[in-house]
C-alpha cells in the first residue's frame, strides 16, 4: 500500500463553496416551508413573520442575514466592496431571488481569488466600530458560524410551525 498526500482544505471550499451549500440547503427548507403552508391552508406570511422568541429575527430577517453575510465574504477576503441588498423581501419568491442572487454573487468568485488569502487583515464595520480579521480567522470563525445559526434558526422556525422537517432537509435533502 502506497501512501498518498493528505487532502487540504482550501480557503475557497471552506468559504464560498460552502456558504453556496448552505444557501441551497436553505432554499430547500424554505420550499418544504412553503409547500406545507399551503398543504395546511396557513397564510405564508405566518411562517416568514414567525420567529423563535419575541427579541428574535423573524424567518425573513434570518434569511436576509444568511444571504447578506454569504455574498459579503468573498469579497472581505479580497478587498472589495460588497453589493447591498435592500432586505425588501416579503415572499418566498422573494426569498428564494434573494437567494439565488447571493449564490450568482457567490459563483463571481473562482478558487484562485480566495485561496491564498488566509492571512490577509482588514477591518470590518459592525455596530457602529470596525472588527479586525485575519482572512481565515473572519472566514471560520465568523462568516460560517454565523450562516449556520441563520440557516438553524430558519429550520428551527419551520420545524417549531409544525413543517416536517428532518436532518436530511437541513443537507438539503442529499443525505
């Protein structure tokens, strides 16, 4: 038996590729949210108003989040500015076009922009301040935590309206 080098993991699939997972694996949950809406004869806008806690992001605003910190990314990493999205939704049709058009941002980057840029540093504004990053550090330990707990808090939304919905959904349904 030969052995072989270990796989890596680079700065682009742990960043863009997987936040356009995610976002597809969220237009899923939207979809199975939308359709047992209807199924069940319930006013869509009860389940995109509906939140987990009264000082909680409603359904929409979790979405908004997800696909504003997912386009936002790529371009923190290397230094341009992002689009801004005018957070207007008020549909799941409006939802799954803000999706797609965070995910044909997502698709502007090839591996060869981000990879590489692990250790570049920049500031970001949030709250009033400026947040210093590493690329890697803003990437992991900011952007992908956060896109998890939106896409969760989403799922959870659903899930606590009464959709069925399982672990594969929250993959998307690949499982």
């Amino acid at each position: 038996m030969t052995e072989t080098s270990q796989p890596t993991l680079s700065l682009y699939s742990a960043s863009v590729a997987n936040l356009d997972r995610q976002l597809s694996n969220l237009e899923h949950i939207l979809k199975l949210g939308e359709a047992n809406a209807l199924e069940r004869k319930i006013e869509p806008s009860i389940f995109l108003n509906a939140r987990l806690a009264p000082d909680m992001a409603n359904l929409i605003r979790q979405v908004q989040i997800a696909c504003s910190m997912s386009k936002n990314c790529p371009h923190r990493l290397v230094g341009s500015t992002p689009p801004v999205y005018e957070d207007t939704e008020e549909s799941f049709s409006d939802l799954y076009a803000l999706i797609a058009k965070a995910r044909a941002e997502l698709a502007t980057f090839k591996r060869e922009d981000i990879d590489g840029k692990e250790g570049r540093a920049f500031s970001v504004p949030m709250g009033g301040k400026k947040m210093d990053f590493v690329g890697i550090e803003y990437a992991s330990g900011f952007v992908l935590p956060n896109v998890f707990f939106q896409v969760t808090t989403a799922y959870n939304i659903l899930r606590h309206n009464g959709v069925p919905l399982g672990k594969r959904d929250f993959f998307g349904g690949t499982l």
